[in-house]
C-alpha cells in the first residue's frame, strides 16, 4: 500500500482489498471511527462481527453497510463494562478470528467509577477489551490474526500509575484517567505481541488522529475549544480530521501487507507513528508516539496486573482457561467493590 498519509480515508486503504472469508470483530462500531471502519471492512469481503453496546444503534448501522457488502455483517451486544457481558460476548464467536479491532472507548462520563471500584475509562478501554482477547485467543491463533488496539494521542506525558490504575489515592480527573488507558493499550499491543506472536498473534496500537465524535459528548463546548477541537467562533478545529480520516489507520493496520507478522508498533498516519514534534506545536495534526511512557517491564506488569484483578473480580473458576499459568497473587480488589462488574 503506497501513498497512504494523513489525508487518506478508510475507503482509500481498502480500495482491492480482499478479505472474504476472513473474520472481523469489531467494537465501538455502531457511531464515529468504528461505523467508518465497519463500513470499510464490509467493502472488503470480509464476514464483520459489530460488538456494540446500543443493539439498535448497530442493527441501522448494518442495514446500510449490508448494501454492497459480499460478506455477513452480524450485530453482536458487548457492554466492556460488564465482565459477564464480555465472556457471553466471546461464547457466540464461532470459528477462527482473524481481526479483532479494539475500538470502542470513552473518555469524560456522567460517572467516575463502576460500582465495583474500577474507573470507567480503565475499565472500558482497557480491561475489557483485554478480557475479549484472552477470551478469543486459542480462535486468534487459528489463523494467525491481527489485533489493532485504537489507542490516543492523550498517551504522551501520561504514564500508567500501576499503584493507582483506579484513582482511588489521587484526586480523580477523567481526562488523564482517559490517557492513561490509551497508554494502557499501547502496553497491551505490546506484550500481546511478546506472548503471543510465536503463535502467529500480533498487535499494533493506532493513534487515529483528532476528530469530532461521539467521544467527546460530555466534554461541552468551552473543554471542546480548550483542547483545541474548536475555535473561539464554536467552529470545528479546521486542521481536525474526518472520521473517515480517522479511522484509515486503522484499516492500514488490519490490512497493509507489510505488517504481516509485525506487532508491537504504534502507527499513525498510515505509517510507523514518529516521535511527537519537540516543540510541541500543531499536536493536532500529528500527534507523535511518546516512548518515554511505555517500556517492556511495564507491559509485562499492567498485564499481570490485568488478568490477577480479572481472577479477583470473578473468581478464578471462570477465568483460569484462558493463560496456562496460574493467576498473579497480588489480585486486589478496589475499595468499595465488590465481585460483580
């Protein structure tokens, strides 16, 4: 794929694209970059799986990309939120997986936390996309597949604290909690691919870029011009990208020939993210990968960390199939939760 940028769109990344018989499952997929990216992914052949939380939402959305699609599109509920909700989820993916595109995500919400203790970011972005995957693992593997981690530019300067992953020693703010998970995800690609690529898995995490979506519902206006999404008229920024814009990347990532058997990367752009521009100017048209806040160990604990509150939140009963090693033993609990999510 050549001559794939900043302005690409997704359609423009998968223009002779074919991936009929292939398998596709796809979160967040019912409003903003995920539509973009169903929508792209139905073009190519491909059998797509939209995982949403609003089944009505994604039951229109499928309507309009069935038309001209070769492949099957199926409407999936998946609340990340909800521990129970992701296992049932993953019961009805029948068959090899050969895409799995971690999407959906929030970030400003009417609610900081879960009733079990966990933020909502970390628990949404990060925690149960983590869980969808060990649940879909031995089924990754089939084939070998791709997983494409849609992380943020928010990630820079913003370093997961492992000792307070749920905000419960710091004064609470949702806009670095939100970075702090798409951090989060970076670090999953990364040791996903560690553990996972001699069985053909690999991961790459995509910095999508800066657009208006549904994302940013609860942010209001005056946040919306203070990060730059909107001038001081309440227009929108005119350097941001389109969703169809955003979502490129992540279709270049499923898809680009030259990733075949690479992961760990970060990618924006349709293209290896570089580092963000020392001067700091113009972040939202390229926003740059920042290595300073992720590194192997670091990886290596958040997923640890990840699976032993996993086995915390449910018991070990159900979780123990999906690693072949016993969970961690530092599984603590939030305060004030309980085992429910």
């Amino acid at each position: 794929m050549t001559g794939l940028g900043r302005e690409s769109t997704a359609l423009d990344v998968v223009r002779g694209v074919d991936l009929r018989g292939r398998l596709a499952v796809l979160t967040g997929a019912s409003s903003g970059i995920g539509a973009e990216t169903a929508r792209a992914l139905a073009l190519t052949g491909a059998d797509v799986v939209l995982a949403v939380r609003d089944v009505a939402a994604g039951e229109a959305l499928a309507r309009e990309v069935r038309v001209g699609a070769t492949g099957d599109v199926r409407v999936r509920r998946l609340d990340l939120r909800d521990l129970g909700s992701v296992t049932a989820f993953a019961d009805q993916v029948t068959g090899p997986v050969d895409l799995l595109v971690a999407n959906a995500g929030v970030s400003r919400t009417p609610d900081s936390h879960l009733p079990n203790g966990l933020d909502v970011r970390f628990a949404t972005n990060h925690l149960g996309h983590f869980l969808l995957a060990l649940c879909l693992r031995d089924q990754l593997a089939e084939r070998g597949a791709r997983i494409v981690v849609v992380s943020s530019g928010a990630h820079k300067n913003a370093p997961v604290r492992l000792d307070d992953l749920q905000w419960t020693a710091r004064q609470h703010n949702m806009l670095l909690a939100y970075a702090e998970s798409k951090t989060a995800n970076i670090l999953f690609a990364q040791e996903a691919t560690r553990r996972w690529g001699p069985d053909g898995i690999f991961a790459n995490a995509v910095l999508p870029g800066s657009a208006l979506t549904g994302l940013q519902r609860f942010h209001g206006d005056e946040l919306k011009r203070r990060i730059g999404f909107l001038t001081a008229d309440g227009t929108p920024s005119p350097v941001l990208k389109t969703t169809a814009q955003a979502a490129a990347t992540t279709l270049w990532a499923a898809t680009a020939p030259e990733l075949t058997g690479r992961g760990g990367l970060v990618l924006e752009d349709c293209a290896e993210a570089l580092p963000p521009d020392p001067a700091g100017s113009d972040t939202l048209r390229r926003s740059g990968f920042d290595p300073a806040v992720t590194d192997p160990d670091t990886a290596r604990r958040l997923w640890d960390h990840s699976l032993a509150l996993l086995h915390a939140l449910a018991g070990t009963a159900g979780l123990r199939d999906l690693e072949q090693s016993d969970p961690p033993t530092d599984a603590t609990l939030p305060p004030h939760s309980h085992r429910s999510m």
